[in-house]
C-alpha cells in the first residue's frame, strides 16, 4: 500500500525546500511546522544523516472541513511533506507528501471522502508541479 505522493528532483537541498513551499503554497497549504530531522538527531544522538526536512503542511479551509466531519482528525493533521536528500544520490532530493486519504482509511469516517479526495488533489498537483518544473542541477 503506498501512503505517500512524491517526486524526485535534481537540484540543491535547499532550491528542493524553496520549491517544495511555493508549490503548496500556490495549492493553498502553509507550513505550520518544520521539523530539521539531521539537525535534531545529531544534536540529541550525535548521529549523522543525510538533509531531512518534514514540513507539516496545511490548507486552512480544508483542514476546517475535515475537523468539522471528525472531530478526532486533528490527531493526524497536518499533512506532512518530508523533503529528504537521497543517500545513494548528492544531487538528488526527493520529496514526499502524506496522501490524504490515508485519513479514510484510518478513520473509516465516509464524511472525510470528499475532503480527503480535494485535499490529495491539491497536494498531487504541488508534487506535478515539482515533477514538471525539474531543472536538472
């Protein structure tokens, strides 16, 4: 079963995060979170990873939506986009968003369908827009 949309760009780590926030942007999302994962790891563990960034990305208006059909819902908002440099690739970075309806799934709630259904097409069409608009580096 696959969770998540995603695409793979060949660009700079932080050209990949920039683009990564404009395409949700011009979907609507913002970025309530951001979760720095090497720099967390290394500053609690001392381990040492590849760029690993986990935006909690949401649209406002859906995210009323969904609260307003379930209340529980929360428990799995925001949506999460991880944009991460491929290990086996420097110039690689590859970026995965959470889809949706994953939501359905967990909740069973067919409240959430259409909801869920609006909310991937519009995190699909940021990953598009990523996919379409690759510059190799």
């Amino acid at each position: 079963m696959n969770n998540s949309l995603s695409t793979t760009l060949r660009t700079s780590f932080a050209e990949a995060v920039e683009r990564t926030r404009d395409a949700l942007s011009q979907q609507g999302f913002g970025v309530l979170t951001e979760i720095d994962v090497q720099a967390t790891l290394k500053a609690k563990l001392g381990h040492e990873m590849e760029e690993y960034l986990i935006l909690g990305a949401c649209n406002p208006l859906l995210a009323q939506r969904a609260i307003e059909a379930h209340r529980q819902i929360g428990l799995l908002l925001p949506c999460n986009v991880v944009v991460r440099r491929d290990r086996t690739a420097e110039d690689t970075v590859v970026i995965e968003a959470m889809d949706p309806e994953l939501m359905v799934r967990v909740t069973g709630e067919p409240t959430l369908e259409p909801i869920a259904a609006e909310a991937t097409a519009k995190l699909g069409s940021a990953i598009r827009t990523l996919r379409e608009t690759a510059v190799d580096a």
